[in-house]
C-alpha cells in the first residue's frame, strides 16, 4: 500500500533526484553558507518531526485496530524508537556541524518554507486519523533514503575527479547507509499494516499528504539552494 503513495508521487521524486541543491553537494560546488542554511533549517525541521512521532504513537493507542494486539504494541514502541533514533543519528550529525561551526540552533529562525512544511505536517498529524498522519510524514523517510542512494551512487561514478568537504560526505554516507535504509522500512511495514484497513477515501488522503509533503521537500532544498529570508516589514516614513 506504502508503494501506491510513491507511485503517486513518482515524477515529483525523479525531479527532485536531480535537484541543484543535492547536485551541488556531490560535486563540491555547494557554498558552505548554503549547508550552513540547510542543516540549521534541518534541525529546527527534526525538532518538530520528533513531536509528530510522539504524537503518532500516542493516537496509534486509539486509533489502530489491535486483532493482534502484540504486533500493535510492537508499531506503537518502534514509532516512539524512531523518535530517539533520529535524535542520537541526525541529530547528533547536526550538533556535530554546529560544533565544528561554533553555532547553535537556539539562536535559530525557523525561515518561511520550514515552518510550511513543519505546520502542514503538524497540523495533518494533530487533526488527521493516524494513517493520513503517517503519510504526511513517509516522505521525510523515504525521499531522503531515495536521494541518498542517488546521491552515493553519482559521487562513486565521480570518484576523484571533484573534492567536496568532508561534512558532505558524512551526510551522503548517512542517508546512503545501511542503518537508516532499516529505520526507513521498519516505518513503511508500519504504513503498510495501518493502509490496508483504511478506506478509499482515507487512501486518497494519505496519497494527497504524501504528495504535497514531496512537494515541501523539494521546497526545503530549494529554501537552502536561495538563502530564502523572511521579507522585512517597515513602514514607509
């Protein structure tokens, strides 16, 4: 049921495969201002994610049917271990930058399309029945698998003939690897059991969510690609 939702969104993904902001990272031509950008926005993004895997699980406890109430307990403990996974993977990849940087996310504006992203999902999965919630937030998963493997795959074609930081290279690897393909399908087997009891209607909904969150991915990238600000708001004297 989980594929149905990235066939819906197959050609979106294809072009975000080549997006300038991903190339730019393989070849090395991406200015580290525009990193910078990416993985503070990023790790605002992450904060607000983690709360929607919480509450996730938390309506998971009403919502999901339990004719095999151990297999439930199972999805709802393993939404809740997504949570502390992305904060001891990503995010600790994050604090690491910031580190290497000398900043912090505390001193961080969430910038115009990160908090579209952050208040679409949020809002989808506050309000929304859990299996809409869940494909709100599939895509976070598994278009960043997608475009790691891509990623990975034209840096090995490239080999040494460009250089690029050692940062990117950490963040490739990571989205690349064998540990996040795993969290990655553990959360799809999840979509997967709670698609197949939904309705058409429901199932329309969760492919609506999962479109329009690709389309808020690409975004993302395209915020960092610009440098996207908030306008400035000043009376005319």
């Amino acid at each position: 049921m989980a594929q149905s939702l990235w066939n819906a969104a197959a050609d979106l993904i294809k072009v975000t495969e080549k997006h300038p902001f991903l190339t730019a990272m393989i070849d090395g031509s991406l200015p580290v201002d525009n990193f910078r950008y990416y993985v503070v926005q990023d790790a605002l993004y992450l904060n607000d994610f983690c709360t929607c895997l919480e509450i996730l699980a938390s309506k998971m406890q009403l919502e999901m049917k339990d004719d095999d109430s151990t297999y439930k307990e199972a999805c709802i403990q393993r939404v809740n271990e997504l949570s502390g996974v992305i904060d001891e993977a990503e995010k600790e990849l994050h604090r690491s930058y910031f580190t290497t940087w000398g900043i912090s996310e505390s001193d961080a504006t969430a910038m115009p399309n990160t908090v579209l992203y952050t208040s679409y999902m949020m809002k989808v999965v506050s309000t929304r029945p859990i299996a809409e919630g869940m494909a709100a937030i599939l895509p976070c998963f598994w278009v960043y698998m997608h475009v790691g493997k891509c990623m990975l795959k034209l840096r090995e074609e490239l080999g040494t003939s460009v250089q690029r930081s050692a940062q990117l290279d950490e963040w490739i690897d990571m989205y690349a690897g064998e540990e996040y393909e795993k969290e990655v399908e553990s959360f799809i087997m999840i979509v997967d059991k709670v698609a197949k009891e939904v309705d058409e209607e429901t199932l329309s909904k969760m492919k609506e969510h999962f479109v329009m969150c690709c389309k808020l991915e690409y975004m993302f990238w395209t915020q960092a690609q610009t440098l996207m600000r908030w306008p400035e708001f000043r009376l005319e004297e």
